[in-house]
C-alpha cells in the first residue's frame, strides 16, 4: 500500500474498532487509538504474512506485548481476513474468541499477551530460533510506555543484544499516558532513548502517528547490522478523535451514542481527505 491509502486504512481501521468497543460496551479505547498507525503500517505494507496460511513456516511474527489494546489488532485481522470480519460483533460477548486480550486460539495471533512485560522476552526467543533455524523471519514486539517499568523488559532487552538479534524491532507506543495517569508521574521513565541504548539497541526516534516516518523506518530495518532495533513511536492517546486524545479517562472508556456518532464522523472526514491525496 502507498502512504495515503495507509493513512485511509487506519482511519477505516479506527472506525471499527470504536463501533466494535461501543457494541461490546467494553474495551480499551486510547491506547488502541494512538497504535493504529504502527499496526497498519506493519501488517498493510511491513510484515510478510499470509491470512489464508497463518502459520508459515517463515511469515514474520508480530507480539503485542501491550496486549490490553488489543481492539485494532482484532480490526486489522478481520480486515486481512483471518477470521471473518462479521466475528468482531462477538467482541468481548460470552463464549467468544476475540477477547480484551490476544488469544492465540484466533489465526495471526502468535502468543497470548496481557500480563505486561513478557512479550519482549518471547519476542527474543522467536528471534534467536530464526537465526538458528535459518528461516530469516523477523519479530516485531509492540510495548507500552508504561510497560516499561517492568524489569523482565530490560532482562530481555539485554538478551537482545547480547545475541545481536539484528531481525529483532521493538516498538513502543509512546503515549506518556497510563491508566492512572502521566507516566512521568507514575514511574518516570526519561531519557528512554538513552536507557535502550545504553542496553546495546539501535534507537530511531520518531512520531508514531506520521505514516511516512513509520514506513520509511520500517524499510529502513536492520539500519545497524548485529543490534536489535528499538522505534520510540511518540503518540498521541486517543488519536483521530479530538476529544479523546490525549485524555488519560479514554484509557478505558466506552464512547456513548453521541459520542460514536462524533468520533466516525471526524474519521469518516479524514478518509475523504487521504482518498483526495491519493488522487493527487
């Protein structure tokens, strides 16, 4: 996909993942909101994956470490087709498969994630067995900023390193904001560039929400040959909905009627625009 189609797809990718949250009347809406663009960067033009064989031998493997915002991973699947996209209206019903957190009962979903701070660590192992099995896929983990204050991350950071894990990216949403507040207020994690790369990682900075910045780094992987790589995402929680981002009470919050209505037509304005500059 080119830049602008990418831009529409998360915009159409937000959209349903606000009608899947408001139908289920549950789900973490922010954090989903601000990794919508990195995920569909990511499954729309990065990663190597099939729907119609989701266990290939050699597809590339992504973790949503982060497991909590799991809704536009849920959206972006359906979307591919892993699973029928009619399925998201079980979202977090009885019985259902698509629950609040990745479940590797569903196609595409390689681990079941939640507890915070072990998807790097499996990401480090699915990445060293590629290296060692010669397959050359590679492993893309996506974190959480507040993720981060938990030790098994930097355990594994140091692991990734230490193997040169150069088909290993990590990437973190960070959004500055956590369920109960600033992350800097709750457990500071600056300078955070300067930790990763303290711990051996190559470290690109950018704005997680610019498609341009996230695909040309993606294609840029593995800039430094024999270190894991470490994208600071820096995103906006809530983004595409203007009275959400940015408002740590849409870490958990269910839009009501009018609020949907608000929130799709916002969206519904920003695809026209991309659909208008793809035409260009």
């Amino acid at each position: 996909m080119e830049i602008a189609a990418l831009k529409g797809k998360a915009a159409q990718i937000r959209m349903d993942l606000l009608r899947m949250i408001h139908g289920a009347k549950t789900g973490h809406t922010g954090g989903s909101l601000s990794n919508t663009d990195i995920l569909t960067a990511l499954y729309y033009r990065v990663m190597l994956v099939d729907p119609k064989d989701p266990k290939w031998a050699v597809r590339d493997r992504f973790i949503a470490s982060k497991g909590h915002s799991v809704e536009s991973l849920w959206c972006i699947l359906a979307d591919l087709g892993f699973f029928p996209k009619a399925e998201l209206d079980t979202f977090s019903r009885f019985g259902t498969r698509l629950i609040g957190h990745p479940n590797n009962k569903v196609p595409g979903i390689e681990m079941n994630t939640g507890a915070l701070g072990h998807g790097l660590a499996i990401s480090v192992g699915m990445a060293l067995a590629s290296k060692r099995d010669g397959l050359g896929y590679r492993v893309f983990c996506l974190m959480g900023d507040g993720e981060q204050a938990e030790g098994s991350v930097w355990e594994a950071a140091m692991a990734g390193a230490h193997f040169k894990l150069d088909n290993l990216v990590g990437i973190i949403d960070r959004n500055r904001l956590q369920i109960s507040g600033s992350t800097e207020e709750v457990m500071g994690l600056d300078p955070l560039d300067d930790k990763w790369a303290a711990f051996g990682w190559n470290v690109v900075s950018i704005d997680g929400n610019d498609m341009d910045a996230l695909v040309r780094t993606f294609d840029a992987i593995p800039a430094v040959s024999g270190k894991p790589t470490l994208i600071m995402a820096n995103t906006v929680k809530g983004k595409g909905v203007s009275f959400a981002e940015n408002v740590p009470h849409w870490h958990h919050h269910v839009p009501n009627d009018e609020q949907l209505a608000m929130a799709l037509a916002e969206l519904a304005a920003s695809l026209e625009s991309y659909k208008q500059e793809g035409k260009v």
